[in-house]
C-alpha cells in the first residue's frame, strides 16, 4: 500500500513538474519582450517611427494614438502567448479604406524591427512576432 502511494506520489510530482515546465516554455517569448512594460515600450517607439517615416506617416495624421497603442499592446502580447485578450476590432475592418499596399506594410514591418532592436529584443524572437504578422498582409491591404 505505501509503496503504491509512494508510486501515485511520484507520478503526481513528475506530472507537475511537466506541466510547470511546459507554463514555462509557453511565455518565453512574452517574457523575451519584456511582459506588459516592454511591449508598452516597444508599441511606443514603432509608434514614433511610423510618426517619423514619410512612408507611413501620412496614414496616422488623424488616427486615435492613445487607443492604437493600447489594441497594439493588447495583440502583440496575444501573439506573444500572453496572458491578454484583444479587444480591438478585426485587422479587416480597421484598415479597410486606407489604401494600405505593400510598401506601407512593409515600411511599418521596419519601423517595428527598429523598435524592437532598440529594445534588445533577441532576433530570433523578433523573427517569431513578424512570421504571426506576415499573413496579416492579406487583411490589412486594400489594394495590390
Ligand atoms: C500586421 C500589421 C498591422 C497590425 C497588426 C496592425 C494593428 C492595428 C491595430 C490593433 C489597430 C487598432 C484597432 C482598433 O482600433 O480596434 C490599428 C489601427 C490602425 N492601423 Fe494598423 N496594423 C498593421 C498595419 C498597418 C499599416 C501597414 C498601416 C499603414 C501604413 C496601418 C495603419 C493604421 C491606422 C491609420 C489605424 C487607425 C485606424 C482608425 O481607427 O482610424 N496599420 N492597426
């Protein structure tokens, strides 16, 4: 009888610490961000350099800054798997009407990846936030 609670025990133990590990494992790259704060940084800069890029400025002239940030922070760190919700609107409806093209998105891809060197985000967590927004290229677009 011991000797099988002593067995259950063990693989109890072993099983949390699985699942500990994994917990761990799954907000590396939240955490290699910076959690909240960095993100809230990183969110800050990209914001000053599409403000500074002539490429992207003239899209944000009238746009809500304080609530763009806050949705930005809020998506980045769901694609981070964070602990946060989105609660914006979809990528879709918020940029439908802006003639967005490739050269737009690929400007402000740039002024993300100057944000996020300037934060020391390592590069291969860099890479992994611009793979999850690559394919977002088809929604936010209006035109080819
Ligand atoms: C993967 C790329 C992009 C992501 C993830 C993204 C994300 C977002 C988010 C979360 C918002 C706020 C949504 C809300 O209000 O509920 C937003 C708004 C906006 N985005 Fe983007 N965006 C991207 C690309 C772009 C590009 C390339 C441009 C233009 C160069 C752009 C221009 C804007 C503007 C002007 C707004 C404000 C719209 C308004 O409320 O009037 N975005 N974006």
């Amino acid at each position: 009888m011991q000797a099988f609670f002593s067995h259950a025990m063990k693989a109890a133990l072993l099983l949390s610490a699985i699942f500990s590990a994994n917990a761990h494992a799954d907000d590396v790259l939240y955490r290699e961000f910076g959690e909240k704060p960095g993100l809230a940084k990183i969110v800050d800069d990209l914001y000053d350099n599409v403000l500074a890029d002539p490429r992207t400025q003239p899209y944000f002239e009238d746009a809500p800054i304080k609530r763009i940030k806050q949705k930005l922070v809020e998506q980045f760190c769901v694609l981070l798997d964070g602990p946060c919700e989105y609660t914006g609107r979809t990528m879709k409806r918020t940029h439908e009407g802006q003639n967005i093209d490739r050269a737009a998105f690929n400007a402000l891809v740039e002024d993300l990846q100057k944000a996020m060197d300037k934060n020391g985000v390592p590069f291969h967590s860099q890479n992994k936030l611009l793979a999850k927004l690559a394919p977002m290229y088809r929604d936010v677009q209006d035109r080819e």
